[in-house]
C-alpha cells in the first residue's frame, strides 16, 4: 500500500523538502519539473495545501487551465489527468505505454471526468507523461 506524502500544512515543499521525501525518486522530480516548466510547454506549478485531502497537491497549469495534478507519495510521484468521453478516441490513439491505457480505462469515473494517474517513479516514465501533456494541451 503507497503512502501519499506532505501531509502537514505548515511544511511547504520546497526543493529540500521534496528532496528529503523523495530520496532517489528526487532526481525524477528534478527532470520532470524541467521538462514542463521550460521550452515548449512552459508550463507554471503551483502547490497549495488543500485541506480536503489533507495534502499538498501541485497543480500544473498553462496560463490557467489545469494540465495535470502532480502528488507525492512513498516511493514516487503520481500524475493525475483529467479527461471526459469525447478524448477516449484521442487517448487510445496516444503512442504511450500499454499499461498506462488499461489502467485508464479501469479508472472510475469521478462525475463525468476520467482520471488517469500515471505513477512515476523512473526518468523512462517522462516520455510518456510529456505526450500526455502535449495531448491535454492540445484540447480545447
């Protein structure tokens, strides 16, 4: 069973916060929180605390449509998309991971939203997660 992390509000998750929980699973945070924030996709991130779940969420978003949910949790960094009926045809067609397919279409919904989360735990799992990105940023 995972454990999600950074669950005391007065902790923000600094870099040495989240290099302390993260261990080795750090460096995967690092090239991830490159990738999005620079180049193309420049995207901003955002943790807030949100008492709901009594956690810190980061919250990654172009201009001020969110992209993705990032959390983090023992042993990895999980990814959480947010997509409705009309994008199945568009995801099944994604040059990503089988894995990450099935998982999806297992996925309750969550009212008329389908979530994906994507656990990611190695510098492999970018590729995939930023074909998403490109995917979710594509929609309108």
């Amino acid at each position: 069973m995972e454990t999600q992390l950074l669950r005391e509000q007065e902790i923000y998750p600094s870099k040495e916060v989240l290099s302390s929980v993260l261990g080795h699973v750090y460096e995967v945070w690092a090239e991830l929180e490159m990738q999005v924030t620079q180049g193309e996709l420049a995207l901003t991130l955002d943790w807030n605390y949100y008492k709901d779940g009594q956690s810190w969420l980061c919250k990654v978003c172009q201009k001020k449509k969110t992209v993705f949910w990032l959390s983090v949790w023992e042993g990895c960094i999980k990814a959480t998309f947010f997509f409705t009926e009309k994008h199945l045809e568009g995801i099944a067609g994604l040059d990503i991971a089988e894995q990450i397919k099935e998982d999806f279409c297992r996925t309750k919904p969550v009212g008329k939203l389908l979530p994906m989360i994507i656990s990611i735990d190695r510098q492999e799992q970018l590729a995939d997660l930023l074909k998403i990105v490109q995917f979710k940023k594509s929609l309108k």
